[in-house]
C-alpha cells in the first residue's frame, strides 16, 4: 500500500482510480486534509481484491472504511466476511461496519447529484459534447435515459472516467452530495 505509511490512522478502500480521486476532492472541497488526518484512500484494484488488502492491512490497527458499486457489492461482503470483520448481510451492517454502496456506480451517483444538464455543461467545457451528442444517435443508446447515456461517455475512452470523477465532484453543490460518499468520509 504505497499511499500509507506510520503516520495513517484510517484507510478507505475504493474500487479504482476515478473513486479515489473523487473522494479527495470532495474531501478538499470540504477542507480537509485527509494527508494531515492521517487519512489514506486507496483504490484497491477492483472489488475481488478486497479480502487480499485487508488481509494485507491486518496486523495494523486502522480504522476502516470502503466504497463500492452496487455491482460489487457481494464482492465487498465476502471480502469482509473472509477478512473476520463479520458477516454482513444487508447493506445497512456493511455500512456499520464503515463500507457504503453507490447505487449503480460512482458516476451514477454523482450524475443524479449534479443534474444531467449540468452534466453536459461539465461535458461541453471539456469539448466533448460534439463526441456525446454523435454517440447519443447511435441506435444502442436510442431510448436510453440521458443519465445512462453520460455515465457510458465517462466510462468509455481511456482515463475520462478519472477526468469526470474530479470535474463532476468540483461541480457538485455541496448540499446535494451523494449519501455513499458523503458517509464514507463521514466515517473516517
């Protein structure tokens, strides 16, 4: 775990990359040094991994917390269970225990908490309307909702998925975060 070192006191464990990175910048939009705090968030490679780390983070006494996607979300409760952290089965005990689940995914999550019209502003600063308006004709995404339709934008194409993560988190009104990732920073 390159991201920790003696002076780490809670680890949240993310999925991926996009995850992590909009988690710090929530945690700064709210002005938190999360580095300062002792606070590392560490995007473990995707949810199968989970048993592995916190096998790996055992003989440390951490406070914990994690973040998945729906998808995931039985991954994560076997990886709790098999790391001894108990055996939760509803969403409400995984949350006991410090780990939260988005309702599709992060930028479902932070779509929703957005406004897909703000969304597209997001998305047209970053000159890619033009790419989101021809991929919107194409007839697999016909009759799809627009939210769907910008959250498979942000997840195609190389590291858009990590650029939205940052832009989306920055654009969100405050009042209006996403309640996963609202609590997991709450929890540590």
């Amino acid at each position: 775990m390159s991201a920790m070192d003696e002076q780490t006191r809670a680890v949240v464990l993310v999925e991926g990359v996009s995850d992590r990175v909009a988690l710090e910048t929530l945690a700064e939009r709210r002005g938190r040094d999360l580095r300062a705090e002792g606070v590392s968030v560490v995007a473990i490679g995707g949810a199968q991994a989970l048993g592995r780390v916190l096998g790996e983070l055992e003989p440390r006494d951490l406070a914990l917390a994690g973040l998945c996607d729906a998808g995931e979300e039985g991954a994560f409760r076997r990886g709790l269970a098999r790391a001894g952290l108990g055996s939760p089965s509803t969403r409400a005990e995984m949350e006991r225990l410090g780990f939260y689940v988005c309702v599709e995914d992060l930028e479902d999550e932070l779509i929703r908490a957005v406004g897909a019209a703000a969304v597209e502003e997001v998305v047209e600063a970053q000159r890619e309307l033009r790419s989101f308006r021809t991929m919107q004709k194409q007839p697999a995404w016909h009759g799809r909702t627009r939210e769907e339709q910008l959250r498979r934008l942000m997840g195609s194409g190389g590291r858009r998925k990590i650029r939205y993560a940052r832009l989306l988190v920055e654009a969100l009104d405050l009042g209006r975060m996403p309640r996963p990732l609202d609590r997991v920073l709450g929890h540590v």
